[in-house]
C-alpha cells in the first residue's frame, strides 16, 4: 500500500542509514551542502564579516590595499594576494576573457613581484586600475570563477569526502582562503593533516564534532604561527559557536562576531 506523502516523508525523516554504517539520518543525507546557492551566499558573507568587516562581500570587487602581511598587495573579494600567485593567475584569467584590459599591461610585473612583497612595476597607479577594472562585470566574473577554481570548489569537496556537513565545508572554505593549499606548515593541507592526529572525520568513523573541533584548534595553532593572522575570533567567536549549538547545516538565523564587532545574518 502506497502511504499518504506526508507519512512518507516523516518515515524518510526518521530512518537510519544503518545499512551503510551511518548513524546519520535521511534528512541528515540530504540537508544542503555548502554549494547550495542560499549555503554559498552565507559562506560569502561569513568570510566577508572576518576580511572585510561588511557582509556585503559584493562591494568588495574594487577592494586593495597592502596589509603588510609578506603577500604584497591584497585584493578583491577573497583576498588575491600579489605575492600569493592568485592575484597573478586572476589577472591571467581576466586577460584570457577580455583580451587588452586595463590591467592586462601589469602582467609582466605581476610575474616579477609573485612570491614577494614587492610592488615594483605596480606602483603608484596599480591600485587605481584595479578600482577601474572592478566595476567591469567580465572581472567580477573572473573573481568569482577564481574564487571558486582555487578555494571554495576544493574546500566543499574535500568536506564532502572527509563527510562533513555545510558548517564543516565552512571551516574548511576559510582555512584554505586564509592559510592557501601549499606545502607550507600552515597550509589547509597540513592543518587539516595535524587535525588527523588528535579525531577521525565522520567518513573514518569519525565524530562530526570531535573532528571539527580538532580541525579548529589546528587552525588556531597555524593563526598564531603568524603575527598578522593572530587573531584568532573568527574561530573562537564564530565557527566555535555555530559548533557549540551544533548548527552542522549552517541554518539562519547567525549571530556572531569577529575582532570584537557583532554580526547577523536572519
């Protein structure tokens, strides 16, 4: 006999996965990835409040400024860093998709100064030409399609692997923006590779939390190796408090702060 859809759908609400060693429910299974479009724009505004100090990661396509952090000139709306590569390879794919752009000319000096912080070649009107060009959407596209090429498209994957919820990909999404994916000690590789000895991820048999929180306190560790990346609130005062009221599918409504400054998103 065929049950009333709403019967069905509490039954497949309730029911254990347990064939496939799972503990975790149907609805769990199926609750949004951070690749969702709602999860993703959330994501985009979590990490704007800790880079930014704005949710509105959309205005900060003519972001730049020097930090004095070692990588150069930081910019746009994931941070492209002169020293970093990123910046480099944005300018690459910009030039790729709107041949003799404003920026384009910079290409030969971008090369020089890559894992530097040097600005020469770039000065004094470099910054001026990146405001300009930030308001053509052929590099606002170029922004996005990098943004998600180098972090976000790796860091979702990975959690999916690793079988974490939205938050978790989060976590992983705003380790691998701050720290990158190199070889360095502090890289999302490594600190995700230091987490591995203290928990398993849920797809080891791992504990959802127990493995984020150890993920967390190695991100923490990889903060502090660097004076500029010392603060470490946008753990302590946001993904620890998401965690602590195990908000594993990063549902509205947020509250939280970073350096101090309160956020919400309802």
């Amino acid at each position: 006999m065929k049950l009333p859809s709403r019967w069905r759908a509490r039954l497949l609400a309730t029911v254990s996965v347990a064939c496939l060693g799972f503990s975790a429910t149907v609805a769990h299974a199926s609750a949004a990835n951070l690749d969702d479009p709602a999860k993703k724009e959330i994501a985009m505004e979590l990490v704007s409040s800790a880079e930014n100090s704005s949710l509105d990661w959309r205005a900060q396509f003519k972001y730049i400024e020097d930090i004095h952090d070692g990588r150069g000139y930081t910019a746009g709306i994931i941070g492209f860093c002169s020293g970093t590569h990123d910046m480099l390879e944005l300018v690459q794919e910009y030039t790729k998709r709107k041949p003799g752009n404003i920026l384009a000319k910079y290409l030969p000096a971008l090369k020089k100064v890559d894992g530097s912080d040097s600005h020469k070649g770039l000065d004094p009107n470099y910054p001026k030409d990146w405001k300009t060009a930030a308001k053509d959407k052929v590099f606002q596209d170029s922004q996005e399609s990098e943004r998600d090429r180098v972090y976000f498209n790796p860091a979702v994957s990975q959690g999916k692997a690793d079988g974490v919820r939205a938050l978790g990909q989060f976590m992983y999404y705003d380790a691998i923006v701050m720290h990158g994916d190199g070889d360095d000690k502090t890289s999302f590789k490594n600190i995700r590779k230091r987490a591995l000895g203290k928990a398993k991820p849920p797809a080891q048999g791992g504990d959802e939390t127990a493995w984020l929180n150890a993920f967390l306190d190695a991100r923490v560790w990889a903060m502090k190796q660097e004076e500029a990346h010392s603060d470490t609130s946008r753990v302590d005062t946001e993904q620890r408090v998401f965690l602590k009221n195990k908000n594993f599918d990063l549902n509205t409504p947020l509250k939280w702060k970073v350096y101090g400054d309160p956020y919400e998103i309802s």
